[in-house]
C-alpha cells in the first residue's frame, strides 16, 4: 500500500473505533449507524487484502530468483549438448543441425528447445556420455525444464495476486472514503452544540500527510496495529 493508502487506512480504524464507541447516539440500523458499518467493514478488508498484496509480492519476487537459475541450468545444459553434437557431427553429416539453440531466446523457447534437444539425443544417448556427458544428462535437463517451468508459474502467480490486490485496496478505498465524506455530514449534524465530540469527530476523520512528511518505511504488515486504538 502506498503512503496515502496507509494513512487512509488508519483512518478508517479511528473512524470505526468512533463509532463502536458511540452506538448510543449512532445506533447500527441509523443512517450513521450502518455508514460506520460500512468503514468497519472495510477496514478489515483492507488489512486482508494489503496481507495478500505483501505476500504476492514476495511470491513474485521468489518466483523470479528462482527462475533465473532455472533458466541458467536450462541453458548451460542446452549449450552442453550442443556443443557435443558439434563434435558429434563429424562423423554423423547433419546431426550438429538439430541441436542448434540461437544466441537469444526467450524462456518459452528454451523449454520448446529443451524437449527437441531430449528427443533428438534420446537415440543417441551412449555416443553422448561417451564424448563426456554425465550419464544422466537427459534426466538432467528434464529436471532444470521442470524447475523452470514451476519458477515461471510461481512467478506469475505471485504477480495475479498482487495485481489483483492492488485492484481491490483501490476499489475498497474509494468506498471507504465515500462513506467516511457522506458520515462527516451526518456526525457533524448530530454532535453540533458538542465542540468536544466534534474536535474527537475531525481528529479521527482527518487522514491528510503533512506537506513534507518524515520518511519512514509504511510496511503493510505494520497495518494491524490500528484496529483497536482510538485517537
């Protein structure tokens, strides 16, 4: 979550508190009543979801070291075969142009080549070890493909669940501040006359930065510490 976010956030914590505190004059079936449902509500959600933002994001980028080591196996597998079958060649015309992997390739590539290069050197598999390949260099390769195949799920499955956080924080914001500006009017109606419960009313609704903030880390798992406090 963002900075703004956060503070948006512990605001709705405040807000909630507000009005669990308050149910005498806000009873849960009134106008109020039901909006600090609302924030309430939302309030958990958020902490939910920034939960699952945090942990997609860090499935992502596990996913993503993974996967580079991966794809480095894949390749230094591909290019041993490669350069084996050159040598390979002379002796068989042709045979070193089945194993020919290009200077760039993406990831879907490798794999694609990976599975050529097992079934082309399936039936030749003794000449290979004999040249010097481990005996299980194809077991090898299927090994590496697999595991890259896995990093690249893992990755992308990280990536949708913190997109798809992101999308629900956003959306469950603006619901959550369109409840807490449609509150102000009705709070504000009911305590007027009472400057104390107003000031308590505006310190809790108040979420805004100041102009030039201390920098601080806003780690969303810290956001669970505003729940139960009320200002």
């Amino acid at each position: 979550m963002t900075e703004r976010e956060t503070l948006q956030y512990l605001m709705a914590g405040r807000v909630a508190d507000f009005g669990a505190a308050r149910t005498n004059v806000f009873p849960p079936q009134s106008v109020a009543g039901k909006l600090f449902g609302i924030v309430t509500d939302d309030r958990d959600r958020l902490r939910e979801y920034a939960t699952s933002q945090t942990q997609g994001h860090g499935t992502a980028r596990e996913g993503g070291g993974s996967r580079t080591v991966a794809r480095e196996a894949v390749r230094d597998d591909l290019i041993a075969i490669k350069r084996t079958a050159r040598i390979l060649g002379l002796d068989t015309p042709g045979l070193d142009g089945k194993f020919q992997l290009p200077r760039r390739i993406g990831e879907q590539g490798l794999l694609t080549t990976a599975r050529a290069f097992a079934d082309d050197a399936a039936p030749l598999k003794d000449k290979f070890i004999a040249h010097g390949l481990p005996a299980d260099f194809l077991e090898d390769l299927e090994a590496d493909a697999a595991e890259l195949e896995a990093a690249i799920s893992e990755h992308d499955s990280g990536r949708g669940a913190h997109v798809a956080a992101r999308a629900q924080i956003e959306a469950t914001l603006e619901q959550l501040i369109d409840a807490v500006r449609r509150l102000d009017v009705v709070v504000t109606n009911t305590l007027r006359g009472d400057a104390g419960e107003l000031a308590h009313w505006h310190t809790a609704r108040h979420w805004y930065p100041k102009r030039r903030p201390e920098p601080a880390a806003l780690q969303p798992e810290a956001l669970v510490e505003s729940s139960t406090s009320a200002v």
